[in-house]
C-alpha cells in the first residue's frame, strides 16, 4: 500500500467503458479517463472512481451507495457517459439522488470529457497545484 498518496477527496462515478454493449472500441475512452485520473496524482488530490456497465451486470444502486458511504467525499464528479445518453435518464437521475442521500456534503461536477475531470473537481475543491517529480 502507497502511504503516501493522498486520500481520495473526489469521487467519480462513470460507465466502465469495457462494460457498456455496443459495437465500439472501448480502449480510447478507458486511456483517457486513465490520463484524467493521472492529473488529480500531478495535482496531489486523492481520487477514486466508482465505474460500472451497462450489461445488466452491477447493482448501480448497491454499488454507486456503498462508494458514496465509504468515506467523505468534498466533491462527486458525474462523467458524461451517465449523463449525455438519453436513454440513460432514469440512472442519472438515480446517481444524483444517490450523491444527496449519501455525500450530502459534497459539491457535484460534471466532466465534458475524461480528460477534464480533474479540471471539473478543481472549480469545487482547493487544489495544492502541480506537483513536481525529480
């Protein structure tokens, strides 16, 4: 275990881009939510993501509660593909409900794209600034 990286301070709830049907290539988006969650590292802000399909395989509501409860969250970043798919109303909705009952503290973002995230979490949270290595 790292003891030296910070605790996770934002949390961010996504489709995992392996799990979501459709005739696509998934690799894209997964490099850039890795390139976006590498910005909270070179920022020194602690994160997590709370990722789940849309194969009928995950209990969104089990799942999305029990990362919610898990600790305090100071903001709760919603990525686009929760929000943007229209026929995906009905689990944002439950998302942002979910975050009210469970992180009622926290400030909720939301991302335009993977790579941003830290961006959308740094307009709600004080963030330390870049940090250097080497």
């Amino acid at each position: 275990m790292d003891t030296t990286a910070p605790v996770p301070r934002v949390l961010v709830i996504g489709l995992d881009p392996y799990r979501v049907p459709g005739p696509w290539d998934p690799k894209p988006v997964a490099d850039a939510i890795e390139a976006g969650m590498a910005r909270f590292a070179e920022h020194g802000v602690g994160v997590e993501t709370c990722l789940f399909g849309l194969d009928g395989s995950d209990d969104v509501e089990t799942i999305v509660s029990h990362t919610l409860r898990a600790r305090p969250w100071e903001c709760v970043v919603i990525g686009g593909g929760v929000r943007k798919l229209e026929d995906q109303l009905e689990l944002f909705e439950q998302v942002i409900n979910l975050v009210r009952r469970h992180a009622p503290n926290a400030a909720i973002a939301f991302n335009s794209t993977p790579t941003d995230t830290f961006d959308a979490a740094a307009r709600w949270i004080d963030t330390p600034g870049p940090t250097s290595s080497g």
